[in-house]
C-alpha cells in the first residue's frame, strides 16, 4: 500500500499562528464494515450515504511552540487541549492523543504546535450515529488546512484524499466523512480507484430515485453504547463466522453498486436491511456477545414493515452499531413517510426524539 504520498516532503513555511473551521457530517453505511487490522485497515469494502444535518463543527487554534520547547524533550508530544460543546474533556484526550500519534509521521508539523480544538455536534455524542466519524474528520480537515497553509501547491482533491487518510487513522468510518453524497471505503475490484487507505466517492451514475434520499434517525438510546465500536471490532479477529461475512460483504457491494445506478428500490431495501440485521447478528455471535439493539428498536422494525406493506412504500431501515434507526425512504415519499414516523414511530423514542436528514456533500470549510 502507497502511504509514501502523504508524507511531507516539500520544505513548510513558517506560519505562528492559525484557526481553521470545519463542519463535517456524519455517514451512514449502506454495506457495513465490520472487523479490521492494523494500522486501521478494512477486512472488507463498505459504501456510506453522506448525511446532511448530522454533523460535528470543530475550530483547532494552532499556536506556534516558543523555541525553548521546540528544543526540549517536549518536542516529540503533540500539545493540544480538547473541548467538547463548551466543556474540557480530559476523558476524549487518550483517543485523540492516540490518533495523533499514529499521524505523526504524515503530519510531522504538528509537534511544532500547541492546539486547542473545540467541537460541537449537531446530535447526541456515542449514541450509534458515528460521531468518532464526524468529529475525526473534522479534525483532519483542519490539519489540511494548516498544511495547505505551510505547503500551498496542495490541490484540492490531494488535501480530500490526504484528510481521508489520516482520518481513517482516528476512525475507519470517518474516512468516508470527507465527501459526498455516496463514498466506498476499501478495495474493491467494481469501484475504481478504491483503497483500503481512504474513502472515494462512488465514481457510477446514480439512478435519480437514490439523489437527495432521506433518512430520519429516530433516537431509540441517546445513552453510552455498553460496548465500543472498537471492543466489536476486535472481536471479529476470533468469530466462527468472520470470513464468510467478509466475503458476503464484499459481494453485497458490488449488488449495491448495481442497484443504485439501475435504481431498484426493492432490491435496494432487501441488501441494505440484510446488511443492518446480518451486522447485528456478528455481534449478537461474537465472543463476547453482546446486543445494542432495544426492545424499541425491534417495534420499530415491525412497524416499518406493516407500513411498507400496507402502503407499498420504498421505506426501509438501517442501524448502525447502536440502537437508533435510520428510516430510509425517497424524497417523493417525504410528506406521507414523515407523518407515519411523527404519528407511529415518534413514540418509541427516547423522549420523542428524531433527526430529519437527508443525503449531503461532504465537508463544508466555514470561515469565521
């Protein structure tokens, strides 16, 4: 694998000070990863529709070191202090410490820099709607900018790849958090250009029946998920059943890749629930075993399917690695599909709680 391009090799500028930033949205995977090795490396191929209003806005200030810690042992430790929605949190800084650690060495300026970063979501943190995505790739977008600073001749689709890259280090699902409104992250022998280093968009024609879809996500748990995304990818190294979902996976990509160009809505939502139940399934037969879906989660699901048989509707499902569900339908459905949600699902929520979004484009820089 070529990580050997996103190493700096032209001569930086000296910049002292800078702030940078950038809204970055969450995804949600249609074929899911589930299991991966070091450094970050996918076991198998995934593709994501970019969400819109789900996103995490973060500022980092970079403030050059004085030259007396330049030259002392405090040269090698990235400096940074960490606030989330107006709050210290020491509890986030052993994740993101780590992340800069293994950036380091594509991203060599950073020891030269003291960073405050201050980030804000747009929905409720670890509750199974990829925030680690949104929020690492925030960060990475930031660090490109800083670099774009020091090192102008940077283009912009090397600075998208080069953030996908080094979010992927924080978060593999974040490296598909850079573009939009489709992104595959993994090789992949139908998606040209795939890598298992970082996301690319989906390089077919979408049928129009897939642009601008909508997804309501409806908060079942806004708690702390009892068991990380990482404690479950782990797990995968030693499941009875992990090669073979690898390799459905994959093949599930590449029937996915032919549905949204041909525009299939039915086959469309035969692939993508299979894929939300069949990544529950892994976790619910790992070892450990654990379940993150609610009893909740489970009326929802029955509720979708008398609905789409009653109505003959194009609406479906999806989870992430959590209890909250993604209702996904077309836009022409939205006025009839969003009163089903407020009348009939709305209740089963966590305080009555949704998010309406819809597919978006990726990161957004905002200037201040």
């Amino acid at each position: 694998m070529n990580t050997e391009q996103f190493l700096v090799k032209s001569q930086l500028k000296k910049v002292d000070t800078a702030s940078f930033t950038w809204q970055t949205p969450s995804n949600i995977a249609l074929v899911k990863y589930w299991g991966k090795s070091n450094p970050q490396i996918p076991k198998n191929a995934s593709i994501s529709f970019t969400l819109n209003n789900c996103h995490t806005i973060t500022t980092v200030d970079f403030v050059r070191k004085q030259h007396s810690k330049l030259d002392s042992e405090s040269q090698k430790v990235v400096a940074f202090n960490l606030f989330f929605e107006g709050k210290q949190k020491d509890e986030f800084k052993p994740k993101i410490a780590d992340f800069f650690d293994r950036i380091q060495a594509y991203c060599p300026y950073i020891i030269e820099y003291e960073m405050t970063i201050n980030s804000e979501n747009s929905f409720p943190h670890s509750s199974g709607i990829a925030s680690s995505a949104s929020g690492l790739s925030a960060i990475a977008m930031c660090l490109m900018s800083l670099e774009k600073e020091l090192s102008a001749e940077l283009s912009t689709e090397f600075i998208h790849k080069k953030a996908s890259f080094l979010a992927r280090l924080g978060s593999g699902s974040a490296s598909r958090s850079i573009e939009g409104p489709l992104v595959v992250w993994g090789k992949h022998p139908e998606i040209e250009g795939s890598s298992d280093l970082f996301g690319v968009q989906f390089p077919h024609k979408v049928h129009a029946v897939f642009e601008n879809y909508q997804d309501v996500i409806l908060l079942v748990d806004k708690g702390e998920k009892q068991v990380s995304s990482t404690v479950g990818h782990k797990l995968m190294h030693e499941h009875p059943y992990a090669e073979n979902r690898f390799k459905q996976a994959n093949e599930n990509l590449g029937k996915m890749s032919k549905i949204l160009q041909e525009g299939n809505t039915k086959d469309f939502i035969n692939l993508v629930e299979s894929e939300a139940l069949t990544l529950h399934a892994m976790m619910m037969t790992s070892n450990p075993y654990f379940i993150l879906m609610k009893p909740n989660t489970l009326e929802i699901i029955n509720k979708i399917w008398e609905y789409r048989a009653a109505e003959n509707s194009a609406i479906c499902f999806t989870l992430d690695a959590g209890a909250n569900v993604h209702v996904l339908f077309p836009e022409r459905e939205k006025k009839k599909v969003n009163k089903f949600i407020k009348k009939e699902l709305s209740g089963y929520c966590d305080n009555n709680q949704y998010i309406y979004d819809s597919v978006g484009f990726g990161a957004k820089r905002i200037l201040k």
